[in-house]
C-alpha cells in the first residue's frame, strides 16, 4: 500500500530535502518558486516505513524509496526531491503540475493508468496489520463481516474492502464497515487504539510495523493471507514520455548493475524486488 483531500491539504505540501548526499533545494512555500532545472519533483506520502518515512530528526526522509530516488538521481544527473502530499492529492498534483511524478506506495492499476503512465520498481500485496495478540482473532478478511477496519483514502485497499463486504450481504451476514483515513499512521492507530480490528495496508510495511513498532509489542500481521498482488510504480503525466523513458532507464541500470537490489536488501524488502522497470505492468490487472 499501499495509502486524502486536495484542498487544505495541498497547501501544507511541504518541500522536503532528499538525501544527505545530494542537492537540495528548499522551497519556502508549498508551490513557488519554480524548480530548478536539474530538479524533479516528486509527490509522496511520508510515514510508511520501511519505504518511505521520516528518520528520528522529524526532517530527514529515509527508506528504501529515498535510497532508490538518490540512486535514480545520480543516473539521471537530476535531483529527485520529494514533496509530501497526501495520497489521493498525489494524482492532483501532478496534473496541475505542481509535481513532475509521483514516487511513492502507489499500485499500478488499469484505472490510474488511465490518466498517468507508471515506470514500475516494485512487487507488493495487502496484508492484514491487527492488534498485538490478534484480540478479535481474524483469521482472514474473509472472516470480518460485521467487522470495522480501516484504509488509506484512495488506496486500492477501499475496493478490497467493498468487494469482501458485499459478498458478506450476499451470504446474508453484516457487512464490513470501513473507515478512511488520510493519513496511514492515523489508519493504523485506529488499530492500536482498538477502533477498528484491523488496517488494510501494503505487505512491506506491514510486516515492518509488526516487527518494530514499539519493539514489536504493538501490532501483528494476519499470516497466511497476502492480498492484490500487484506492482509499485512511479507516475509519470502521459504527455511527459522523455521523463517515463529516462526514469526507466535509470532504474533498469541500477537493476543492471546489483545496486537496485542491494538497496531492498539494505531495508528487508528485496522479496518484492523486480527484474526489470516495466512500463505500465498493471494493465492487465483486475481490480
């Protein structure tokens, strides 16, 4: 999970430094001045470790998709610096072009396809994320009609939910109620406060949660049950093709030379490792 208004949310969009090691530049503002030339600018949610999140300084961003934006960096001669948006204020704001991609937990779909083109750099699921001890004991998703759980406000995990809790009516059982968070540390605190049984969210970080937060006393994942395969991509606008392809590029040689997995390996995430950058890789998805 992968995942959010656009409105007031937009104009917190802070511009955020990358890495140590590379160029920064900072922006006093959500959206002005213009950027430099050897800068892209990229849209991200920033509180899902261990892919993207901030370091204990509260400023610094770390994670595996920092690490591979400052590798992509250096290939393409351009700074990829991050901007946080809320997840469904990302799309937005690439198409006002406040944002040149989105580098982020964004799935590739048929339907955002639509609208961006995606240069895929990852394999991720669903999981189930729950409170320590499983204290409603869920078995599965399949086993929380009449249940509440919570999701990221425009994440694919919300069609998830919708099609489970449909087959629960049908079955003549109470639906699943769901509830939409902006934020993924908001979502996942419902879970930990015992709102809701349990949080829908990208495998990774998932796995990661429940084996660090609070020295892994505070969450588990549901075992067994990993949920819409389908590839992490970064959104580049349809009519921005030479930033697709040189992104792709990028990317492909990182994979080529070792680093790209090295960079997974570094954050306990090489399983989702893929073996080239495809172009587009969830058309074919039925979600």
């Amino acid at each position: 999970m992968a995942s959010e208004t656009t409105g007031a949310s937009m104009q917190s969009v802070r511009k955020l430094t990358l890495f140590a090691a590379l160029p920064a530049v900072w922006l006093a503002t959500a959206f002005s001045p213009a950027l430099a030339a050897d800068e892209i600018a990229a849209g991200s949610i920033t509180n899902s470790p261990p892919m993207i999140s901030y370091a204990s300084d509260g400023t610094t961003l770390q994670g595996a998709i920092v690490d591979l934006a400052a590798a992509m960096s250096k290939q393409l001669g351009k700074t990829i610096s991050f901007k946080a948006i809320p997840f469904s204020g990302l799309l937005p704001a690439m198409q006002a072009k406040h944002i040149d991609i989105t580098f982020t937990m964004m799935n590739d779909t048929p339907e955002r396809e639509k609208v961006v083109d995606f240069v895929d750099f990852f394999n991720l699921g669903t999981m189930l994320l729950v409170k320590k001890g499983n204290p409603e004991h869920i078995e599965s998703l399949e086993t929380m009609c009449g249940k509440t759980v919570s999701t990221v406000q425009g994440s694919t995990q919300i069609l998830l939910v919708n099609e489970m809790s449909a087959k629960c009516g049908t079955a003549g059982k109470p639906e699943i109620a769901n509830l939409q968070y902006a934020q993924p540390s908001d979502a996942r605190l419902q879970v930990q406060t015992g709102r809701v049984a349990a949080f829908l969210g990208n495998s990774p970080v998932m796995v990661y949660l429940a084996r660090t937060a609070g020295d892994g006393k505070v969450f588990d994942v549901v075992p067994g049950h990993e949920y819409q395969p389908v590839p992490l991509g970064v959104a580049v606008s349809k009519t921005n093709q030479p930033l697709r392809d040189a992104l792709q590029k990028a990317l492909n040689a990182l994979i080529a030379d070792g680093s790209y997995r090295k960079i997974l390996e570094k954050h306990g995430v090489e399983g989702g490792a893929v073996t080239s950058a495809t172009i587009n890789g969830g058309a074919n998805l039925k979600l």
